[in-house]
C-alpha cells in the first residue's frame, strides 16, 4: 500500500473518485444546472453582441445626416463671409 503522501492522482481520478461521494440526482441536478448556465450565459453574450450591433449602427444612421447638414451649413457661412469681404473690400 503507498501513502497518503506519496500518492499521485490525475484530477480526472480525483473527480472520478468523488462522484462516489454524491448521489445520482445531486450529481444530475448539477449537470443540468451548469449545462443551462453554460447555454444561458452563450444566449446572453450572443444577444448582447446583436443588441450592440444594432444600436450602434442605429445611432449612426440616425446621427450621420445631422453631422452632415452641419458641415453644409458651415461651408455656406463660410462661403458668405468671404463674398462679404470680397465685396467690401477687406482682406
């Protein structure tokens, strides 16, 4: 017999050694419970990564012409100093 702490297990071994240590519907409830974490938080991050994309080119098809009317507004100002200065002869 070799001991205690000369033993080497494999974690494989040791969580094969303590399913033992648990009944059937424990282990069961457990399985099933991680199996719909897992699923649950894959959903969530899928959604979340949708939800991002969509608002996010939303908010730049909403903002973009706003951006772009007021650069055209800017140019026309702009425009309609230098005519002014031009006609009254400032530099």
């Amino acid at each position: 017999q070799v001991p205690d702490d000369q033993l080497e297990e494999t974690w494989t071994e040791r969580l094969e050694g303590l399913k033992e240590m648990f009944p059937v519907p424990v282990r069961s409830a457990f399985g099933t419970t991680a199996q719909w974490t897992w699923w649950a938080t894959q959903h969530s991050f899928s959604f979340a990564r949708s939800a991002a994309w969509v608002l996010s080119t939303s908010a730049f098809i909403m903002v973009l012409p706003y951006f772009v009317d007021k650069e055209l507004q800017d140019i026309e100002k702009t425009q309609l100093k230098q005519q002014q200065q031009l006609l009254l002869g400032r530099p």
